[in-house]
C-alpha cells in the first residue's frame, strides 16, 4: 500500500476512536435511530481496543459487580420502605373508609326510622312539628 491510503486508513481509524470516545463518554447522543446506529457502530473499534488495554479486567469486572449489588441493595431496601410506608397509608385508609361506612350506615338507619315516624304521624302532628321547627 502506499503512503496516502495508510494516512486514509490511519484517518478513519482516528475519526473511528474520536467518536467512540465521544459516544463512550455521553456527549455524543443522537436522536435519530439511523444516526445512533452508525456512531455505535463506529464506536466499536474503540471500545474493543480499550476492553483489551484495560488492566486488571477481572479485578475490574468483580468491582463493577459489587458496587451492582450495593446498589441494587439500596434501591431494593429504598423500595421496601416505600412499599411499607404505602401499605401502612391504605390500611389507614382502608379503616377511615370502614369508619365512614358505618356512619353511612347509621344515618340510614336513622332516615329509614324517620320515613317510619313520619308516616305513623297525624296530619295534624305533622303540622304542629312543622311549625316548631319553621315558625308560624
């Protein structure tokens, strides 16, 4: 090969590792999908070299995991809690909606036994409570 296609070649390989560390980074971030799809294809060849650069890969991975499970850990008891503190809240609920139940129920009771003493009533009586309760 002669100079200028290795100088080519070395270029799209530069253009190649500036992009994928870019991406690898976050400051490249696309919205269109075709455009995604190229640049995480372009950044491939980056990410490979520096997967084979890095040192201690193992000891890396096994980091990597721990700190996985811690956080997971945390977000699992952040979760928990939650969840806690929501049941706690319906069963609050839950006994506020029994107790307005039963004075619902109660003040049906009391309708239904009024519809009854109403209706034993004379009209006269009807119309002495009346004006007890309404004036003249």
């Amino acid at each position: 090969m002669n100079r200028k296609t290795l100088l080519i070649i070395a270029g799209v390989l530069v253009l190649l590792f500036v992009i994928g560390y870019l991406q690898d980074k976050g400051m490249l971030n696309f919205k269109w999908q075709w455009l995604t799809i190229l640049f995480a294809a372009l950044s491939g060849p980056y990410k490979l070299v520096k997967g084979m650069l890095a040192s201690g890969k193992a000891d890396n991975i096994v980091d990597n995991l721990d700190k996985k499970i811690e956080e997971e850990k945390k977000y699992r008891e952040n979760m928990d809690t939650q969840i806690a503190d929501k049941e706690k809240r319906i069963e609050a609920l839950n006994k506020e909606l029994e107790i307005i139940d039963a004075k619902l129920r109660l003040i049906e009771a009391q309708r239904a036994n009024l519809k009854t003493e109403v209706n034993k009533k004379s009209v006269d009586e009807l119309r002495n409570d009346a004006v007890e309760l309404f004036g003249s």
